[in-house]
C-alpha cells in the first residue's frame, strides 16, 4: 500500500530481458540515492511510476536495486520497458501519515497527456483517461498519474474518454517526473479504490447474509 506522496526520483539505468518469447518480462535495473535505500530491504515492495514492485536485487550502499516486471505489466504499463527518470514511492508503514489518499500500486489503465501548460505559478495538467475509468474519476475526487496523488479539478466525458484536469503546484513539478511530460506522453494512471468498491456495491445489489 502507497500514498502517492513520490518521496525520490530514480532512474531506470539498464532493461534486461528475461527471456526471448513474448510471455516474458524484464529486469529493471534502478540507480537510487543509497539514503533513500537505506531501509530497504530485499522483497520490500516499491511504486515505480505508480506500479508496485518486489525489489529482488539490492545493493543500497552503491545506489541501486531490481525488479522483475512480468510481461502482464509490460502489457498494462508505460515507462517500464525503457531507461529513464522514473517516480520513486516505498511502501506505506502503518505508523506513517497519510498524507495523499489509499493507492495499491495496481495501474487501472494507461491515459494520454492533451496539455502541460503554466498557469501564474502553477501548471495545469490535462490527461485523457480510457472510456472504462470515466466511471471512477469525479470533482474533487483522487487520481494517481504515474504514481502521483492528485486531485481532478475538472472532468469532461466523450467518445474517446474522460478528461481529467489537474493543477500541479510548484513543488510537485520539481520533486516528480511530472514536469517533464508533453502533449502525447502516455502515462499510468490508478483510481480511487473506494470508488471501485462503491461500484461493486452498486453493481451487486444487497445480497442477504446467511446465518
């Protein structure tokens, strides 16, 4: 379980496959600050860009660990598959402030950014998000943007999805990946997971208790 709240930026330094066919995954290789992976520890569980990871090779006194991705996630994530600076969150403790919202680290689906534009001293951020989350996203409610807490400020359903309109404040933009994106970056994107269980209420109906 996450927050959302990126607490390091790492960076993806080597991709390697697992094997030949498509059913397989890769290793990710990530150079990290050795403070940050001080309390790291092997099979501890780490968000990179918002996707949750077991971390299965560590050397935190030279900065860097791996991860297995399997070719599921490949299938179902964005910024995996490629060197790069990625969006760095360890796991929640359960004495820690929840300072952004609930976050499993289980990417929903994949959105396209439309803008990234400063507006006075912020930036607003808009993301298409596929047809089949528009039923999750509302005002004010909680979305993950590779791995990222943030709030939906404005929404707008069509044919090809819902938009989603964020503003990013300055630290935000400095302290993530976030700043770095352009109209056309794809990007992972989790809901609210009360609005899933809310949705599978609905769906279900009362369903009487047996004795």
């Amino acid at each position: 379980m996450f927050t959302g709240l990126i607490t390091h930026i790492g960076h993806i330094e080597r991709v390697e496959p697992l094997g030949t066919g498509p059913g397989h995954g890769v290793r990710l290789t990530v150079r990290a600050s050795p403070d940050w992976l001080a309390g790291v520890q092997l099979g501890d569980s780490i968000a990179i860009q918002g996707a949750c990871m077991t971390v299965t090779t560590l050397d935190a006194a030279g900065g860097r660990f791996a991860v297995d991705v399997s070719a599921e996630s490949l299938a179902r994530t964005v910024g995996l598959d490629r060197p790069g600076p990625v969006n760095l969150e360890q796991a929640l403790r359960a004495s820690d402030r929840l300072g952004g919202h609930l976050v499993s680290g289980h990417v929903d689906g994949v959105g396209t950014v439309r803008a990234l534009q400063p507006v006075g001293e912020s930036w607003r951020l808009e993301v298409l998000a596929p047809p089949a989350l528009a039923r999750y996203l509302a005002y004010k409610g909680s979305i993950t943007v590779n791995g990222v807490s943030l709030t939906v400020n404005r929404v707008g359903d069509g044919d090809d999805g819902c938009a989603v309109t964020i503003n990013l404040i300055p630290h935000t933009v400095a302290h993530t990946t976030l700043g770095r994106l352009a109209a056309g970056d794809r990007v992972n994107l989790e809901v609210d997971m009360i609005a899933r269980y809310v949705e599978r209420m609905l769906t279900l109906g009362a369903v009487p208790v047996a004795a």
